[in-house]
C-alpha cells in the first residue's frame, strides 16, 4: 500500500502537467456553462413530464 502510494505520489509529481491558469479558466467556464444549461433543460424535462402526468390523472379521476 505504501509502495502503491509513493508511486502515485511520484508519478504526479514528474509526469503530470497543469494546463496554463488561463487554459484551465477557460475550461471551468464551458464546464460551468453546460452543467447550468444541462440543469435547465433537466428542470424543464421533469416539468413538463409532470404536467403531462398531473393532467393524465386528472382526467381519470374525473
């Protein structure tokens, strides 16, 4: 477990490169933009669906 640890530890510490702070910017941006679009049309999915769900019974139980 150890071994597996120091590995990792060194691994990240020589192979792994950070993008430029404006490159990663730039990115948390377009990952932040599409989670709030996914979240809106999610939102909206539901909605509708529970309208149509409310006014499907609405009409059996009448």
């Amino acid at each position: 477990m150890f071994t597996y640890i120091s590995e990792s530890i060194d691994e990240l510490k020589n192979n792994v490169t950070l993008p430029p702070r404006a490159e990663s910017t730039n990115l948390m941006v377009i990952v932040a933009v599409f989670s709030i679009i996914f979240a809106l049309a999610t939102w909206g999915v539901d909605s509708l669906f529970s309208e149509l769900i409310l006014l499907y019974f609405n009409n059996i139980i009448n």
